[in-house]
C-alpha cells in the first residue's frame, strides 16, 4: 500500500478480526451486556463501516480494538495476535476533536511525533505532508479557535495518519458537522483511502454515510450486540449520497436496521413499565 510519503512502506495494514466477542459493563445499578457472541473480520486494507441501533455495542467493539478495554470472553486480534492493550498501530478518532488549543495546526498533528522521539524538523515534515493530504496546508499556523468543526476533524485526521498507524478506528467523526461539510468529508476520507489503503473500521449511525464510505457493512443486533448481517455491495469509487446504486442499497438495510430499532425501542419501554 502507498504511504503518506509516496514510499511503500513493507507493513502498513492490519487484519482485524472479533472471536465470538462478549463484554458485561458493571456498575452500582447493575450490569450491563453490550455484546454477546459478536464476531467478525476485517481484511488487510479493508473499509468496513458498522451500523446499529443506539445502545447495540458498537463504540465499545472499537475501544476493544483499541485495547482501551478487555472482552470478558472471545478474543479480537490483529493480524493474528490477541490485543491486550493500546498501540501506535491503532489510532481512534472520536466524535468531537481532542485538540490542544494553546497549539496551532501544525504543532497539533505533529505532537505525537514528539513521543515518538522524532527529530523537530523530520516532525514538522511530516506533519505538512498530512496537512497536505487532509487540505490543511494552508491553514499550519492557525489555532483551534479559528478552525470550523470540519477543519477540526480533518487536523484530527491528520494528527492520526502522521503516526502512520495500520488501522483506524473512527467513531462517528462526522455526525455533529452539517450535511455539506459531511459530504465533503465523505469525498475527501475515501480519496485518502485510496491513497494510503489503511484499515479503516467506522462507526455510523447513518445509513447512507456506511455505504458512501465502506467496502462492507456490517449491521449489529440490539443489545447485547451481535452481528445480525453483512452487505457487500459493489459500487465504484468515489461515491456522493445521491447516487442511485446507494439509495437502492440503503432500502435494503434500512428494512433490517429497522427491526432492530424497534426491538430496542420496545425493550427500553419495557424496562420503564417495571
């Protein structure tokens, strides 16, 4: 796969896979089951988006591959070997930006570098190639404050790819932006997709952002999370969210997600009457 600096790097993805996965949050009001029996896999390289219901697990399957927490039973493993723990092989980017506010762009993406023990010119090198590729260039000395919510997360995304990590677990990164600055965001990820073939799993509620984005999507199940379906379409790249192809395809997934909406609806009423 192509690197961020053009170069082919021998290893730059990693192959992600969930074992019979399960994991019971406990708290003083009780325990919790997020997922039950979940399993999947993600291929070297591969853009696979996640879909459910509110509730359904689909945050905590990626802090387990974040190794930000433990299956109480399975396993999830890269390449082969089970994740017990963090790594600068996988990066997680969240919803709302973490970005230090007493730093400007540049600084920002190139700070983990710094921990890295990278020298300060080979850091600031780096990270103008990902403010490049993220279309930030221009914008290297600017501060938090001065940044939209859609340059917000694209320094995030650039922050992340300076690392040049092999996976990237994203989890809803677009859902408090407009719709226009989304769709830009859609256009831009999957042409740095293509450019430096990651293994991206992506968390969504939105039906239609799963199939502009992903190679595969999977739908999960109500809690305790499962995977009910896999969709495998097949539609060229690069997509908008007014192609015909998607609408047709989101029909088909809408009326399975459904049902798991309204099975999760009609349990947490359920709750409420006891």
């Amino acid at each position: 796969c192509l690197g961020i600096s053009g170069q082919r790097p021998p290893e730059c993805t990693m192959r992600l896979e969930a074992q019979d996965v399960s994991k019971c949050f406990r708290t003083r009001r009780g325990a919790t089951q997020a997922l039950e029996g979940a399993s999947f896999q993600v291929a070297s390289g591969e853009f696979v988006c996640i879909l459910g219901p509110s509730g359904c697990g689909k945050s905590t399957m990626l802090s387990l591959f974040a190794g930000l927490e433990q299956p109480n039973s399975g396993r999830v493993l890269g390449d082969g070997k089970v994740l017990t723990g963090p790594g600068s092989d996988r990066v997680v980017i969240f919803q709302e930006a973490a970005l230090f506010p007493w730093l400007n762009v540049v600084d920002n993406v190139a700070f983990g570098l710094q921990l890295t023990g990278m020298g300060r010119k080979q850091r600031r090198q780096r990270a103008l190639e990902v403010l490049r590729l993220v279309h930030l260039d221009r914008f290297e000395t600017a501060y938090i404050h001065e940044l939209s919510g859609g340059m917000k997360q694209r320094t995030e995304l650039a922050r992340a790819l300076a690392m040049e990590p092999k996976v990237l677990l994203m989890d809803e990164p677009f859902a408090a932006l407009d719709a226009q600055t989304r769709d830009i965001l859609h256009t831009e990820l999957q042409h740095i997709w293509l450019r430096t073939h990651k293994t991206i799993l992506f968390v969504t509620h939105n039906v239609r952002e799963a199939l502009v984005l992903g190679d595969r999507v999977l739908l999960m199940t109500s809690r305790p999370g499962s995977i009910k379906r896999e969709y495998d379409f097949n539609i060229p790249r690069p997509r908008a969210m007014e192609d015909h192809a998607l609408v047709d395809a989101a029909r088909v997934i809408l009326a399975d997600l459904r049902v798991e909406v309204t099975k999760e609806r009609e349990e947490r009423y359920a709750q409420l009457a006891d």
